[in-house]
C-alpha cells in the first residue's frame, strides 16, 4: 500500500480535475449515482462474495503498462470527511474472473454488463474493448449502470477501512 499516501494527498486535485505524475496512475473515475437505494456491492463478476458499501466517490490507482492495465486499489469515499490513514486489513475480494464490480444493479443487469465488458475487442483480447485503460464507468442507467467495471488481478484483493483524521471510517481501499 505504498502508494495511499500519494492517493490520499491528491484526492482534492483529482477532485478539481487536475492530472497527478507519480509512479501510478491516479484518476477520479466519479460518483455513482445509486439513488433511490443508495447502496453499492463489490464483487467479482463471475461469481463469489458481495461486500455491501454506501454510495460515494470512486478513485482508481492504476499500473502504468500500456499493453495489459490493471486496477491495483479502488478508493471509495463514502463518508463526509476527508479520509487521511488506512485502518487494519478486512476482508479478502476474490477475483477469479479478474473483472472486478462496484454496483446497484439486479442479477440480469449485471450478466449483461459482464458480457459487455468481456466482449472481445480490436485486439481480440479477453478484456472489452471499452476497458482499454484498465475501467470504466457507467454512472447511471441510461449508460447501463450505475457500474464501475475494473480489471484487475487474479490473485484476489484486501477491503482496508479509511478513517478520518478522528478515526472513523470514512473510506473503504480495496486493493491487491
């Protein structure tokens, strides 16, 4: 987790639309619209455990290979306040189908929206065409979500509570 410091202190530039340099790619993949329920799930796309987490701002800390990008940490600020140290590792994100989902959608919704991340793209490759850097973002219905759809690893990822400079959680890291 050597990059939550720099994803933590560039939060804000990120928030103004801002480009960060550093060793990882930083990015504000934006705010899922999850009304009227309000409520998200993490999960891999194929199958496996949901974890349940309340609407907020997404932030993606991605490698930097230009043929294969992959998410290595998914930020979700959930809370208020600004989040500013990672609490003790949580639970373990299996990734088996490496397509990771942060979404309010029904069962149907989301083989849909796994087909059309999965459809092969120019290159004929096991990613969609649409995730050529790694993600992508449908924040409402009428583009097919609320959905944030990431590649990222097989080997599974860690959930890590963010707190607030009080201690509560305010954020939630998942990250490999």
């Amino acid at each position: 987790m050597d990059f939550l410091p720099a994803l933590l202190t560039a939060l804000p530039a990120l928030d103004r639309g801002e480009e960060v340099v550093g060793p990882w790619r930083l990015c504000r993949a934006g705010a899922l619209d999850l009304s009227p329920g309000g409520e998200c799930r993490l999960e891999d796309a194929r199958d496996g455990d949901a974890f349940s987490f309340g609407s907020g701002i997404a932030y993606l800390v991605l490698d930097k290979d230009p043929r294969r990008p992959t998410v290595i940490a998914l930020l979700l600020h959930h809370g208020d306040t600004p989040p500013v140290a990672a609490g003790e590792d949580g639970d373990r994100v299996d990734t088996d189908s490496k397509v990771l989902l942060l979404h309010a959608l029904p069962a149907a919704e989301r083989a849909a929206l796994l087909d059309r991340a999965t459809a092969p793209g120019p290159a004929a490759s096991t990613v969609g065409a649409e995730l050529a850097d790694g993600w992508m973002m449908l924040p409402d219905r009428a583009a097919g979500g609320p959905a944030l759809v990431m590649v990222v690893d097989a080997d599974g990822y860690r959930l890590v509570p963010v707190l607030d400079a009080a201690g509560r959680p305010t954020a939630v890291l998942v990250h490999r």
